[in-house]
C-alpha cells in the first residue's frame, strides 16, 4: 500500500497477515497525524506501523482523487486517470477522523472476511449487450489476456492457453488462462492452469 503525504510516496507493507486470495478482506488504513504515525489493518489485525513526521496532513489534490496504482503525475496530464485498483471492492469508507484500534477491529467484524469474492472464471453473460467485445476472436473472461498459444486437441476438445490476470485489466501479476472448444468457434472457460503462490 503506497500513501502519499505530499512530495514522497510512503510504503506501507504487512509484515504478518496477507490478503487471503478470491475471498473477501478488510484493509483498513488509518492516518494518525497527531502521533505521527499511519497504522495498517489487514482483516482485523494490525499488520504494520509507519512513523512519519509529526502533524504532517494529507493534503487532497485539486482535481478528482483516485484510488489505485501510483503513478508519476509528472508522465501524464493532469486529467489522466492514474489509478487502478486490483480486486473488488465491496465497500469503501472514508472518514474525517482517526478511527481507534478498538474501532477498526470492530469495523472488520461487520465486513463478509473470509467469505468467497466469486467464482473464477467469472460469469461472461455480465458482457452479452457490450457491443464492443468481439463475439470469435479470444478474450477473456474478464481483466486480462495477452498471447493466447498453440491450440491443441486431447480427448475430443481443442485447448488453449494465455496470459492471465485476473485482477485487474493491465499487464501484471500474470497467470496462465485454459480454455476448450469442440469446434474453435465456441469456447468454454477452465479453471487456471496455473496460479503463482506465494511460496514459489
């Protein structure tokens, strides 16, 4: 998690607990001016703290905020949209004030962690009226292809594989998509053929 106080971008990382994949997480940061300090909670658990100088504000920008990847506005016109957020958002709050310890945690408590975000593949009828995505060509179901390779036939279905990633419509964080076809023409979503883990 990056923040950005004014003149220099803060990483904030957790040092404990990680998002749990295709199920729902709460992530709370909270920006304690005063202290001097910005807290980070990750379903419930304090996973970091990050000092910084003391009664620093955040200064919120003129033109529209977004929440997602940092990017230089340096390379970009003012008007670009930067952001891009990885994952869904179920919900998102915003407050005046520092939320306490005992605030966050109990927040947490309302919020569906643990429960599963969705199937994967997702379901491709949410684009059926989107007249811009190609009906033959491959795509896929959702955020990401690039490089679909080497169709093949075994046990009476064509099978394809591709650059995957799941979360978010860019280039990044890239897994290996599967499809089959009895005809070419007509093709049905398989699970992930293969997903990176954290251990390797």
């Amino acid at each position: 998690m990056g923040l950005g106080p004014g003149g220099y971008m803060m990483g904030l990382d957790s040092l404990s607990a990680r998002a749990v994949l295709y199920r729902w997480n709460a992530v709370t940061v909270v920006f304690r001016k005063e202290a001097g300090w910005c807290d980070l909670y990750v379903n419930g658990a304090l996973v970091n703290r990050r000092q910084f100088r003391r009664h620093q504000s955040i200064r919120w920008p003129a033109s529209r905020f977004y929440l997602g990847k940092y990017v230089d506005g340096k390379m970009f016109r003012e008007d670009t949209k930067a952001g891009m957020f990885y994952g869904v958002i179920k919900r998102l709050c915003l407050e005046e004030r520092a939320l306490s310890d005992r605030e966050v945690r109990k927040l947490h408590g309302t919020w569906p962690v643990g429960q599963a975000a969705g199937p994967y593949p997702p379901d491709r009828r949410v684009y059926e009226n989107d007249l811009q995505r190609p009906r033959y060509h491959l795509i896929a179901p959702g955020k990401w292809m690039n490089e679909p390779h080497a169709p093949f036939w075994y046990q009476g279905f064509y099978h394809i594989f591709y650059q995957a990633n799941p979360h978010a419509p860019v280039w990044d964080n890239i897994q290996w998509g599967h499809m089959v076809s009895p005809d070419l023409v007509h093709w049905e979503d398989m699970p992930l053929a293969l997903e990176p883990r954290e251990e390797g």
